[in-house]
C-alpha cells in the first residue's frame, strides 16, 4: 500500500488488501517509545496540569470580566435614561 502526496479527487480511492490489513494488525506499526525518567514525567505532568489549570481559570476570569463589565454598562444606560427622561 502506498500513500500518495498527489491529490486528485476523480481517481478512486483504494482500500488495503486483505493481506495488508493482516500485515499491519500483526505488525503494530506503532513507533517504539522511549521510556522517560520518573522524574522526567512528574515535571511534565506538573507543567501539563499548571497549563490547563492556567486555561481555565483564565476562561473564568475573562467570563467573569465580561459579565461584571455588560453589568457597568446596562447600569450606566440606565441612569442616563433616568437623567435624560
């Protein structure tokens, strides 16, 4: 089975062979990891769960921003309405 970088939409698409499929499924043609140092791995899931938790406590805050300042707003428009009545 190849892989071909040239698209062309009217050619038809070709599906692996059985033989393929069985090649593949008894080859997992995964790439072989590496394993990483303990260590290694408890500073990078420190620094995944500070990034997450950086992200979402920023969606908060830019949530709460926008509520509290639609609040200002809607407060300011309606004293100018009272003023100007």
């Amino acid at each position: 089975m190849t892989i071909s970088t040239d698209y062309d939409p009217a050619s038809p698409v070709s599906l692996p062979t059985v033989e393929e499929r069985a090649l593949s499924s008894v080859l997992k043609l995964a790439p072989a990891r590496r394993s990483l140092p303990s260590w290694v791995k408890a500073e990078m899931n420190w620094v995944r769960r500070l990034w997450w938790h950086t992200k979402a406590y920023g969606t908060i805050l830019g949530v709460a921003l926008l509520a509290g300042g639609s609040i200002v707003v809607l407060l300011f428009h309606r004293k100018l309405r009272q003023l100007f009545r």
